[in-house]
C-alpha cells in the first residue's frame, strides 16, 4: 500500500507500506495518484488541498494528532476516513505541562531576568505544587496523565469535563460547576479542543473569578483562550500569570505584547518536538477513527 507523507518527516519501515514522499515546493511524484493513504504532519492545507485533487484513489488520512478541527475545515470527501492520535502526545505534553507549572512554582522565570541583569537575591520567593489546587479543564487521555503526574507530587487535582463523576482519587466536575472551584484555583491547566463551543472560553468572565495568585498554563489550543482579556488580566495583575504553549496565530507575531509582558510566557508549541511527534513508534491508524458524522 503506498503512502503519502511529508519529505521533511522521517518514518519508520512498516511491512506492507511504501512510503511516498511529498514536498510543497516540488512536483508530485507519479506514485501520488496510486496512494490510499496520507500521514499528515507539517504540510500546510493549500498543500494537502493539492493532495487531494491528484490522490485518486486516497481512501483515508491519519493526522498525527488528537485534535482535528484543523483537517475538518478542509471539507474532506465523504469516502477518505480521518484517523486521530489521541494517545500519541501523552507522555510528550505531560512532561511539557509539568515543566511550565515547575518553572512558575519555583520562579525560574525570575531567576532568568535576575541572571541576564546579574543579580543575587536571596532567599529567592521558591513556591510549590504540593498541597497547590491545580484545575484541568479538559480532562481527557492528556489531562489524565497530567493529573496522575500531580497527584504524586502532592497536588490537589479538580478535572473539568462534560460528565460529573470520579476519575480514581481525582473529582471530576461539569463546565456547570467550574465557576464554582475558580476562587481556589492555584493553577488554571487548560487542555481543551478546538471548537466552536471552547473558542474564547477563557474570558474577562473566567478570568476576574481566579484569585490574584493563581497562573493559567494553556497547553490544549489556542483559540480557547481570549488574547485580549487575558493580556488585560495580565496587566491589571487580575492573575499572577500566563504560561501559553499554543496562541493564536501562530507563530506569535514578534510586536505581540505578550513578548514584552513579564508576567507572560509564550513558547512555540514546545509540547510537540517534531522527531518524537511524527511518530518513530507511531503505526497506521493506531489512532481513532472520526465518525462521517462529526465532518
């Protein structure tokens, strides 16, 4: 079965599969017309909008990712099955998400300022998660293993999802009720997909019923996070902070204020090293199947 994938991503030999490399900015090989199946990591959607118009016989897509929302807005044919990865990125976004909430419990961040103007302060402000609330919303396979991580290091962990209930040790709540753990909140994880129901969901609302101390650390999407009001809460010192691993657009344009804000910490989708996400132990449709319903 021939395969397309990107030229620039390197996948392992698979019995069976005969990888066709594609690149955006070189003609398409014969054997593009011959594939039923695309791997889809770094091409852009004009270009994938090009595979489509020559893969005649194209019967299905595996993104190398959890969400989907950005190859359901291509319109996908009816007959081409659109896989996911939802377990894929776990340990990687894990291990991210844990390293932002350390760096602000321990003030790395200001150790950082302090060694570029080489300057001593002692005792340095050093905070903790143990005995911290830490709020995921979005309580998924990721926010999961998130809070299993926590809850070892002696957090106290509150998930947010669409059904109520227990999850182990860790409470679940419904968004009807997550107002209600806002004023508790230490640190405000955010893993939540894109869709119309979660676009701006953190707002000026969300963000005046969080304590002044507490942090939002954004490592789901985006578009979840309304950039003006959280630049304002940042600003009029409403929260304490802003981890975000994703922003919209990206890349975070060099003039945007979050660059000059210190309470503010952008990184370009740090959670996802191209090597490890394009899947050295990634097979084919390891993922889950997208229902035609959904598209």
């Amino acid at each position: 079965m021939k395969v397309m994938v990107s030229g620039h991503v390197e996948l392992p030999d698979l019995q069976g599969i005969e990888w066709v490399k594609v690149f955006p900015d070189q003609d398409l090989p014969v054997a593009v017309t011959e594939a039923e199946g695309l791997v889809l990591w770094t091409l852009s959607r004009d270009f994938v909008r090009r595979l489509l118009e020559n893969a005649h016989s194209l019967k299905w897509i595996q993104t190398l990712t959890a969400g989907v929302d950005h190859v359901l807005a291509m319109n996908l044919p009816e007959h081409i099955t659109l896989y996911r990865a939802p377990n894929l990125h776990e340990e990687l976004v894990t291990e991210h998400t844990l390293a932002l909430l350390l760096g602000i419990a321990r003030r790395l961040h200001v150790l950082r300022d302090q060694q570029r103007e080489h300057r001593w302060t002692h005792p340095h402000p050093f905070g903790s998660i143990h005995s911290r609330h830490v709020v995921i919303w979005g309580y998924g396979n990721i926010g999961r293993a998130v809070g299993n991580v926590l809850k070892v290091m002696g957090a106290h962990v509150t998930g947010v999802r669409t059904q109520r209930g227990t999850d182990g040790a860790v409470p679940i709540i419904t968004p009807a009720e997550f107002e209600r753990v806002l004023p508790e909140t230490d640190y405000l994880v955010m893993i939540l997909p894109s869709t119309p129901e979660t676009r701006h969901v953190l707002n000026r609302e969300v963000l005046e019923l969080l304590p002044p101390h507490a942090w939002v650390v954004n490592v789901g999407r985006g578009d979840a996070v309304n950039q003006n009001d959280l630049l304002v809460a940042l600003q009029q010192d409403h929260i304490a902070g802003a981890a975000l691993d994703v922003t919209t657009p990206e890349p975070l344009p060099a003039d945007h204020p979050f660059w000059e804000s210190a309470q503010c910490d952008p990184d370009p989708s740090c959670g996802l090293p191209e090597r490890q996400a394009a899947g050295q132990d990634a097979g084919i449709h390891a993922g889950q199947s997208v229902p035609a319903g959904c598209r």
